[in-house]
C-alpha cells in the first residue's frame, strides 16, 4: 500500500502519550494484578476466582482469502505488519496488538500474554498456527486494539490443519467485534464463511459488523449494488442472519494515487471501534465495582459464617464436657460408695474431716440406699446396663468434641478486615475518581 507511513512513525515520543481510555484501563488492570493487593490475588485467598479485565478490546476480522482483512490491519496500525496479497497468506490465527518493542511470538509465548485464549488448546492443531505481533505503533486507537486475523476461508477441498469453523467460532465469541469482510471479486458467497458468521449470530450477533471490502474494485455502482444484492439475499435465505436493521458499509484502503469515485465508509469502521473501546472502559469499571461487592460480601458472609461456628463450637463443647463429666463422675462416685461403706464414721471424718467426710457420706449414702432397693439377682443386669450408660456418656463427648467447626484465626480475621477496608477506602474510592475522570472527557462542566 503506498499510501501507508513507515514504520519510523512509532517513536518514544508517541509511546509516551497516553490517552484517557488507556490509562482508565491500565489503572483499573493494576488494581487487579497488584503483587501485595491485587483483587485477584484478594479473592483468590477467599477461594474467589477472578479474572483482571482486559487492557484492550478484541476484534476479530474474518471473512474468505482476500478479502483484505490483513491489509485493513496494516491500514490501522499504518505499518507493514501483515502480509497481504491475493494468495492465502494468513493460514493461522495471528493477534496483532501495540507494545513497546517490535516482536513476532510463537504460540506458547502468544497464550501467555493472553490468558484468556488459553482455552484455544482444546482445539487440536491450532497451536501450531497461532502466533502474534507486536507493534510499536500508537496510531488511530491501536494501542486500544488487539486485532486477531483469522485464515481465509475458502470452499471445496481446502483442507485445514485444524477445526477452522469451530475456531473461529470460539475465537468470536471471546471477542468484543466480529468484522466479517465480504469481497466483491467472487467469493463473497463463501457458504463456509456464511456457516460460521450464522453460528455466530446464534450466540453473540450483537458484535457481527459487516463490511463489503475492496469496494474500490468492484466496478461500477451498478456492478457494486449486484455484489451486495446478492450478499443481503443469500444472508436473507438463512433464518439467524435474516435480522432487521442489517447494514454492509462499503469500504476499501485509500490510495492517493488511485483516486475512487466510491464512498469509503471506512471511518465508520474506526469510529465503530473507538464506540466499542468506551463502551469497554465503562464495562470495567463496571466490573470493578461488582467484583468490589463481591469481595466485601464474600468476606462479610466468611465473618458471619465464622461467628455462627463460633457460636455452634460453644455449644458443641458445653455437650462434651458435660456428658464426658458424667461418663467419668457417675462410675466414679459408684465405686467410692462400696469403698467408703467399708470404712466408719470416725474413721473418714479423721481422713477428710467432718464436714467433707459428712458431704461424701450422703452422696454414697443415695448411691448405697439405690443399689440395696435393687433385687439381689437383678444387681448384675443393673451393673451392665449402668456401664453401658456411662461408656454412651464418654462417646456422646468424643462425638461432641469432633462435631466443631474450623474457625478464623485472630490473624485470619483481622487480614479480611484489612482486605475490606482496603477495598471499600481505596479500591472503591479510586473507582470513582476514575469514572469521574473518564465522564468528564465527554460530559460539559456544567453536568458536574
């Protein structure tokens, strides 16, 4: 394309500007990721599982083998990223995103800067095909914006290394924009790229925008009217694309040197991506405040929680105690009564004194007056039955005492206290300054 700029253009200056957007999304990435702090790492200590927002959006661009989907990419980011030509270049998944440095990955390295795809592995054969570039560009929102160029697709006996329907598919649905790209040199009717774009529809048509690419080549207005014509009517044929409100702007790369009469709609496709991007930032913050409740109110039920088997445990101990008291009391007190019955009045009162010795001697005075109104030939059956009771008393203690609950340690307590007043003073304070901030780039002074 030679209306593209070099690749000169990203220079440290550039990479310094920040714009609103990035650097709401940026802090709101921080507060999830922070190594002492971080929500993720908050909520994982409560067994929550959190995932930090993404920095950018997603757009995935697909449609069949040149249809200029690589060169749209290479248009945004104004630098060579992708090739692009008539042949099938893009035969894998390739995301292409805005860093610091100049930089191709493989596919391992391509999963770890994006953890949410990592899913993608359960589709056999991809990771051989996935890969992503890095460029030091910041025009346009790129630095918004990861692109995810998807292989062409074509009918007949193309044969995939992968499951590229299934794919993509996926790849869709964890996207923020689907742009599918219809060409009008033949093969705009490609039933593959038709049965993929139907599936989407099915699951998130909300993010299908469609464009008819390379517009500037399709002939005459008549001619480019017969292209989409025939597009809308084989869309119109399939129940989940027959929508109303359905739009395909015309778009094609602009070339100074060859001038179209055609309207390029291609602002719109960039104006569709910034709409996206605040929608984005707004969805986060969102997000940050929901996940903000969610960790107060999870900490909030762990302390209740804790409280009611605080309060179980009590109880659970007081029934242990008791019936292990009586389990070892009531035997006890039972053979010190045919002990004591051996020995006189004047005899224990020397040993313990009158007044213990006149306490013991009622106590095994009850015990000795029960057992002689026992039948002698019923003594037996009434000393087995009282030791079964008394072993029942030590086992209802043992299985009391095991009955409790595991309770939060003073530490444990005093670090969700810490972690909810971290949130609800700094967390959630900065939340606002950020969605102040952000409003008052688009709202008049006088709204606030």
């Amino acid at each position: 394309m030679s209306g593209r700029k070099p690749r000169s253009v990203a220079n440290p200056l550039e990479s310094a500007i920040t714009t609103p957007s990035e650097k709401i999304l940026k802090e709101c990435h921080t507060l999830y990721v922070d190594s002492e702090n971080g929500l993720v790492k908050i909520a994982s200590s409560l067994g929550v599982r959190l995932l930090p927002p993404r920095k950018k959006i997603i757009v995935m661009i697909m449609g069949n083998h040149s249809a200029g989907k690589s060169s749209f990419i290479n248009w945004y980011a104004e630098e060579h990223i992708q090739k692009a030509g008539v042949a099938i270049e893009t035969q894998g998944f390739t995301f292409v995103t805005s860093g610091r440095k100049r930089e191709s990955l493989t596919g391992n390295a391509t999963l770890h800067l994006y953890p949410h795809f990592r899913p993608i592995l359960e589709f056999k054969g991809v990771m051989d095909y996935l890969s992503a570039e890095i460029s030091t560009s910041k025009q346009k929102k790129f630095s918004l914006v990861t692109f995810v160029d998807t292989p062409g697709l074509v009918d007949g006996d193309m044969v995939y290394p992968f499951d590229v329907n299934t794919a993509i598919t996926w790849l869709g649905e964890q996207a923020d924009l689907v742009f599918v790209f219809f060409d009008p040199m033949g093969q705009a009717l490609c039933k593959r790229t038709l049965n993929i774009v139907e599936k989407l529809s099915e699951t998130c048509g909300e993010k299908l925008r469609f464009y008819l690419s390379k517009a500037d080549e399709a002939g005459k207005d008549t001619d480019r009217q017969r292209v989409m014509m025939q597009i809308v009517q084989e869309l119109c044929r399939r129940p989940g694309l027959n929508k109303c409100g359905f739009e395909m702007p015309t778009i094609y790369i602009p070339n100074p040197q060859k001038p179209s009469r055609c309207v390029n709609q291609i602002d719109v496709v960039c104006e569709t991506i910034e709409k996206t991007i605040n929608q984005a930032v707004q969805k986060t913050l969102d997000q940050l405040e929901k996940d903000c409740d969610l960790i107060c109110s999870t900490i909030s039920s762990r302390l209740e929680q804790d409280r009611a088997h605080v309060t179980r445990n009590k109880s659970f101990r007081l029934h242990s105690f008791l019936c292990g008291a009586l389990g070892i009391f009531l035997p006890a007190l039972f053979i010190l009564s045919f002990i004591v019955n051996t020995f006189s009045h004047e005899q224990m009162d020397e040993l313990l004194g009158e007044g213990p010795s006149r306490t013991l001697y009622i106590f095994t005075g009850i015990v000795i007056y029960l057992w002689d109104w026992i039948p002698e030939d019923g003594q037996v059956v009434f000393v087995i039955v009282f030791g079964a009771f008394c072993y029942l008393l030590l086992f209802l203690a043992k299985y009391f005492a095991g009955q409790g609950n595991k309770t939060l340690t003073k530490k444990e307590k005093r670090t969700m206290a810490e972690y909810s007043n971290y949130i609800q003073d700094i967390v959630k304070t900065k939340k606002g300054k950020l969605y102040d901030w952000y409003l008052q780039q688009c709202a008049a002074e006088s709204d606030f």
